[in-house]
C-alpha cells in the first residue's frame, strides 16, 4: 500500500499516512509556464495498492486535471489497483438537470475519473447518495457524523440540544445526527427566491430555551446558515453553532460567518482551510484522517468499511 498526494489538501494527506504509519509516495505534481498539468511518480510503484488524496475543491477544474493526470500516470506505471480518496467531490450538486439543456455535471466527472484508471472511489458525504451510482467502479461513502458527534457529547453534555437541518432535503441527514445523540429534531423551511440567496421563512419544531446544531453536508456562501442562525435566535434559542462537512466557503463566506450570530461553525479538513479560516475566531477544523485511514487500510486489506459505522 502506497499514498500519493496532489496538491489540494497535502496537510491532509500527510495526516492519513502518519495515521498508517507510512509515507507519501515521492512525486512532482506541477505546472508548465502555460498551466499545463504533469505529473512524475518518482519511486516504483509496480505491483503495488495505491490511493491518491485529492479533493476537487476550488479551483475544481485545476485539481480535477490533477487528479485525472495522476491516475493516468499511476495506470501507465504498472499500479496493481488505484483507489482514488477524494474527501470532497466537487461538482457533486449538479446531480441532476436543473432545466432543459443543461448537464449532469457529477455523471460526467464520475466518468472521467474511472477512464482515467482509477479502480475504486473513497469519498466522504456525497451531496446526494445516488452519486454512488453515478461510478461504474466500487464506491465508498464516508459519513462525518461520528467525527461531529463525538464533538458535540464532549461539548454539550447533558445540556438541552436540539439538532436543526436548514432544510427539508437535509432532513435525513439531521434525523441520524438526532438519532445519534438521542436529541430532538427542528426543520427550516426556506424559500430560494434566486440562485445564491436565502429566505428563512419559519422553524418546524421547538428551539426556544436549548442549544440549537446545524448540520450539513456543504458551506458554500454561509448565507443559508447564517439567515437560519438569526431566525433560530429570534425564536429563543440559547447558541446556535453549525456543524458542515465540507467547508467551501467562497467569497466572503468566513467574514459573513464571523459576524453572523452562529457560536461557532465546525467543518472537516476534507477542504484545505485558507488563510481568512485560520485568522477567523468562530470557525475551526475536525480533522477526518484517521477515519479516512481506517477506510483506506480497511480497503487495503479486503475489510469491510461499512461496519465503520455500525
């Protein structure tokens, strides 16, 4: 078993194979002067188990060629199997036409990545589960929930919790969270009235007088959440603190977040944090390497991964 890292999220990485008490293959993922993508696998990897970290995070076009190029390059060098890590899976909430005319942009990355040689996938809370599907190779798909709830018992034991989805598609996601920490259950029901913004219209649920815990699978803008932590509050709550996956966190996202009424928003590291999340004071990290390590070295060794959430 081998790891490679492109360039996305090396911190990461480089904690999954502390976890496995091994190291990163030697590599060069660089650029030409025109931005061209190359890729040199500078030790033999003949024969051998090998997983690329990559997650295809912003900017998403350039990691993903990294990400393509690579397993091109591990395919060429005689790899016995390449199990492609990818902790987020950008293009993932275009899962479906939004209208006439338009793609199924996650179908056609599923497509590109297993052409490009990979033979399995692991990857961490898929924006919509039919993605698995969307892979003609085996697929597995992490959850955060036990990295987050762990978290929240440390933190808020026995105190009153209420766990809150921001919105009616979340719901089931919210519902195991609630199920986990034996909580009670709040929905949001919002109304989009454009593309990237938010209306919070009314709580589904009591809040008043307990701690209320967002969750989510993505943070893009923070709008969502932080329009969601100002009607919470309204409505009684004691703190409102969001618990997200997958930080995306564009544009001024952190600084919306940082004067928003949230107490804290907790995201993995399956995203490389920026320096505008690391200087900001009500945002911080959970890392998912060593759950992402016992998946890879449960695949390495023909283990089951899915009792890891049993």
């Amino acid at each position: 078993m081998k790891i490679l890292a492109c360039n996305s999220n090396i911190n990461l990485a480089e904690s999954i194979s502390k976890t496995l008490n091994t190291r990163l293959v030697k590599a060069e993922v660089k650029r030409f002067s025109d931005m061209e993508v190359f890729v040199e696998v500078q030790e033999n990897v003949r024969g051998e188990d090998m997983f690329i970290v990559q997650s295809t995070s912003y900017p998403a076009n350039d990691n993903l060629m990294e990400l393509l190029v690579a397993l091109d390059a591990l395919r060429r060098a005689s790899a016995r199997r390449i199990t492609a890590v990818i902790p987020y899976y950008g293009y993932a909430r275009q899962d479906r036409k939004s209208g006439p005319r338009t793609p199924i942009s996650a179908k056609l990355v599923a497509n590109l990545i297993t052409k490009a040689g990979a033979d399995r996938i692991l990857t961490m809370d898929l924006h919509a589960g039919q993605i698995q599907g969307f892979f003609d190779i085996p697929t597995d798909n992490l959850f955060a929930a036990p990295v987050f709830v762990k978290d929240i018992e440390e933190k808020y034991n026995n105190k009153p919790v209420v766990i809150v989805s921001p919105d009616v598609g979340g719901v089931v996601r919210a519902r195991a969270y609630a199920r986990r920490i034996n909580a009670n259950l709040a929905i949001i029901d919002k109304r989009r009235e454009k593309p990237g913004s938010s209306e919070v219209m009314n709580i589904i649920g009591e809040v008043k007088n307990r701690h209320c815990l967002l969750v989510d699978d993505i943070v893009d803008s923070g709008g969502t959440l932080c329009n969601a932590a100002e009607t919470l509050i309204e409505s009684g709550a004691i703190t409102v603190d969001a618990y997200v996956t997958h930080g995306v966190l564009s544009g001024g996202a952190v600084a919306r977040v940082a004067s928003s009424p949230l107490n804290s928003l907790v995201t993995t590291d399956s995203i490389a944090a920026t320096e505008a999340f690391r200087v900001a004071k009500n945002v911080r990290h959970i890392s998912i390497a060593p759950l992402l390590g016992e998946a890879v070295k449960r695949i390495h060794m023909e283990r089951s991964v899915s009792s890891l959430f049993d």
